[in-house]
C-alpha cells in the first residue's frame, strides 16, 4: 500500500487494517466477521469508502476479543 494513500485514510480505516494485517487476517476473514463484502474491505482500505457505526461496532467487538485471546 502506497504510504500517501495510507495517510489520506479515515483513522478507523488506518487502525482496522493495522490490526488486520497484525494478525495476518486476510480481506475475507474480515468481511465475515463485519457481514460484509470482500469489496468493501477492499474498497474501505483504498479510500473509496467509509466505515459505517455498526461495523465499526462490530469490528471493535472483534479486536477486542481477539486481542484479549493472543
């Protein structure tokens, strides 16, 4: 990913990927877990689209179970 990309990203989008990519969770695991597309991660992690309150919600709920587990 292209750092001046990254940079122009919503902080919620910076941090989802971080954590994604920390935890070598690949696009669709994540989409599974937000009840989502794997487009729309994609299209949420090139900038092209937000991240809405519910699967915000639903992506903290995620990162904080997974963390606590290892």
């Amino acid at each position: 990913m292209c750092y001046r990309h990254f940079e122009k990203l919503d902080d919620d989008v910076k941090k989802m990927i971080q954590w994604r990519k920390d935890r070598n969770i690949p696009q669709i695991q994540l989409a599974e877990m937000l009840y989502v597309s794997t487009a729309t991660i994609s299209n949420m992690e090139r900038g092209k689209r937000k991240l809405r309150p519910e699967e915000k919600q639903r992506l903290l709920s995620y990162m904080d179970s997974l963390t606590f587990r290892g």
